[in-house]
C-alpha cells in the first residue's frame, strides 16, 4: 500500500488540500453571516466576529503556504536549487508562525457560540476562556520558538549564515505538547455541551442536531491524535531533508481548524433550513390549492372536504411557524433574549427554560 510519504511532491497534496477546504470556509462562513443578517434581529454577534477572524488567519496561512510551496517546500531538499531551498525555508518559519493559530483560534469562536447557546455561568466562563487562553499562550511559544530557535533566526534558513541553532527535539516537543493540549480541548468542547444541549426546551430533532454539529470537534481531535502519532516521524526527517514532510503537518492542522469552524457555523444555518422548509411547503400548499379549485368547478360535492382539508392544513402551517418562533432564538438571538428566572447558572438554559419570540 502506498504511504504518503512515497509522494515526491507532498506541496502539491498541500495546495490542493489547503485552497479547497478554505473555499468550502467561504461558502460556510458566508452561509453563516447572511443567516445572522437576514434572520436575526440583532445581526452579527461576537461568535460571528471571531469566525471571520479565523478565516482571515486561514487566509493568510495559505497565502503564505502558497509562497513557500513554490520555492519547493514538500519536495526532497536534493532536487532543489540552492537558492530556493533557502526561500523555501525562510517561508516555511514564517508559514509556520501564522500556521500554529489556524486550528488555536477556531476554539475562542466555539466558546463564543457555546456561550451564545447556553448562556453559562460566570465561573464556568472563567473556565472556558482560561482553557481557550492558555492555549494561546502555548500556540504563542511555539511560534516564538519557530523563529528564535536559531541565532541569528537567519541561520535556521540559510547554512551560509553563521550562527547556532538549538536541537530539533526543543521544537518537537514543544509542538508536541501544543498540539495534545489543543486535541485535548477539542474532545472537551466537543463533549462538555452536548448534556445539556439535549435538555434544553427544544424539539428533539433541533436538540440532535446542534449536538452532533458541535460534536464534530472529535474530528479536529482525530486529526491532532494522528499528527501527534507522526511527528516523531516528521521531525525526524526535517533533520536530514528539511523541505519535505512539513507540509502535510501543516495540512493536518489546517484540516483540524477547518472541521472546527464547520462544526461552530453549522447551528447558526438553523433558521435558513427552517425557512427553506417553509417555502417548499409553502409551494406545495399553492399547488394543492390549485388542484382543489380545480376540483371544486368540476363538481360542488368535494366543496366540504377541499375545506377541510385547507383548514388542517392552515393549521400545520401555523402550528409551524409557531415552531419556528420558539426556537430562532437559539442560536439566532443573543442571550438577552432567553429568560430563565433569576438563577445565574448553565442550568437556566434547560428545563422549563422559554425562549422570547
């Protein structure tokens, strides 16, 4: 079986990874936006804020991929010109640098929506944040460290220039560490939420639903435990060919923060599904009606039923929309918009909890 590490050119696996889950981003964080402009009546929130961002983060990652991948990043460093080796190098540390906040940040956006949604606790707040922050902090070492390991941090880049450079295990295990705390948080918040989105005043099907979105950051771990699987690997080959296998950790982080923005986006959608569902029955109403005006010129005895049945189906239309109006408010209106009693907890967001219309 072939193994990606038989692919000469893992750049071009890169490039085509990286641009199309950031077009996919586009579409999703444009979906979600539009969402919060045309259904909520408050607009854009801080979630929404710090989603976009996040996408500009990723924009500028792969931007930055892009340049280092052209002077040759992901090929053997033997098959490379001298001089693009070290303009290879030189835009690997700075990809590098942005790299490590692709799939950090993504976390701020998922407490941000989390506390939109349940609408927590001081305490449990602090406890999110300071979760959320320290991994910043250690995402913050990292990229220091990419760019300090070597002195003068030319030396790291380019061999003619003359300097040290401390081991390669230092970077290792830093990245090692930053990258199993930050599989650890997503497994957190993708598990933490979802007791108490199932026993929130909902339908069943919208609680399931927000859930398993939410739940997608075991993806973004799945990835964080198989990058951590392979960095020995990685790191061991960066020794002696520092160009080549880079590049596929860099997609795996940026696989891991793109699964996080999807999942975090995908509850905001709620209401343009809702109103989707609605224009179709809206259409299929109109034709039925149609048919039953039709109906009633061919012959007066079917008047009764046709009316009937255009009250039962009034009725389902109404009984929708009064659906609806329960619960756009989640995750659609700010929290100033749920009501639960004067308990301060994430508890007030369950039960006999009512949302404003």
């Amino acid at each position: 079986m072939e193994t990606i590490w038989q692919n000469e050119d893992l750049g071009a696996v890169t490039m085509k990874g990286y641009w199309s889950m950031f077009s996919i981003l586009i579409v999703v964080v444009g979906i979600r936006i539009y969402c919060r402009v045309a259904f909520s009546r408050h607009g854009v929130g801080a979630d929404d804020w710090l989603t976009i961002l996040c996408l500009v983060v990723n924009l500028i990652d792969c931007v930055f991929a892009t340049i280092a991948i052209s002077y040759g990043l992901g090929k053997h460093i033997n098959s490379l010109d001298p001089a693009d080796a070290t303009l290879a190098g030189k835009w690997t540390v700075i990809c590098a640098v942005v790299h490590v906040w692709v799939f950090s940040l993504p976390k701020f956006a998922i407490v941000a929506i989390l506390k939109r949604i349940l609408d927590f606790e001081m305490k449990t707040g602090i406890l999110f944040w300071g979760l959320c922050i320290t991994s910043q902090l250690c995402v913050l070492t990292t990229s220091v460290w990419w760019v300090w390991q070597c002195s003068p941090p030319a030396h790291g880049w380019d061999r003619s220039v003359e300097g040290t450079c401390a081991p390669v295990s230092v970077l290792q295990n830093i990245g090692y560490f930053t990258s199993a705390y930050s599989a650890f948080l997503d497994m957190f918040f993708a598990l933490y939420p979802v007791p108490f989105i199932m026993k929130m005043n909902l339908p069943l099907k919208t609680r399931i639903s927000i859930s398993l979105a939410m739940s997608l950051s075991m993806l973004a771990c799945a990835m964080s435990v198989y990058k951590l699987a392979i960095f020995q690997q990685v790191f061991s080959m960066r020794t002696s060919d520092p160009t080549y296998a880079i590049p596929y950790l860099f997609l795996l982080g940026f696989a891991e923060g793109f699964v996080l923005l999807v999942g975090s986006s995908l509850p905001t959608m709620g209401p343009l599904f809702r109103a989707a569902k609605r224009k179709i029955s809206t259409v299929l109403s109109s034709s039925d009606d149609s048919t039953s005006s039709h109906t009633r010129n061919s012959g007066g005895h079917s008047d009764a039923s046709s009316k009937r049945w255009k009250i039962s189906k009034r009725a389902r239309l109404e009984d929708h929309q009064r659906t609806l109006d329960s619960i756009d408010a989640m995750p659609l209106h700010p929290l100033e918009a749920v009501t639960c009693g004067g308990n301060n907890s994430i508890p007030k967001t369950v039960g006999t909890c009512q949302f404003g219309p």
